[in-house]
C-alpha cells in the first residue's frame, strides 16, 4: 500500500508528502498488530506439561 497506493494517490513514497506521521504511525499500528497477533498466538498455543518429553 505505502509503495504503490499512496504514490497514485499523491501522497509520494511511504506518503511522505503528508509528512513524516503517516509512516511513523504505520510503523507503530504494525508494530501493535503483531505484538497483538503474537500474544493471542503464544495463548492458544497449550504449553507442555512438567515432566513431558516435549521442550
């Protein structure tokens, strides 16, 4: 999107024609998103019980 949407739409390469937030708070909204997607991963995930031959 930020390579190929923004430029068509004028808003230049990573939309750095609307300065320098709109790729910042990509950064961080993708940053939140994956922190998010991993924690719910990591919990649905059982762990192995003690003792078990799985590590």
């Amino acid at each position: 999107m930020m390579i190929m949407m923004m430029p068509m739409a004028g808003a230049g390469l990573f939309g750095m024609k609307l300065g320098i937030m709109a790729p910042m708070m990509t950064l961080v909204l993708h940053l939140i998103f994956g922190a998010t997607l991993g924690w719910i991963y990591g919990r649905s995930i059982p762990s192995p019980m003690p003792g078990s031959l799985l590590q």
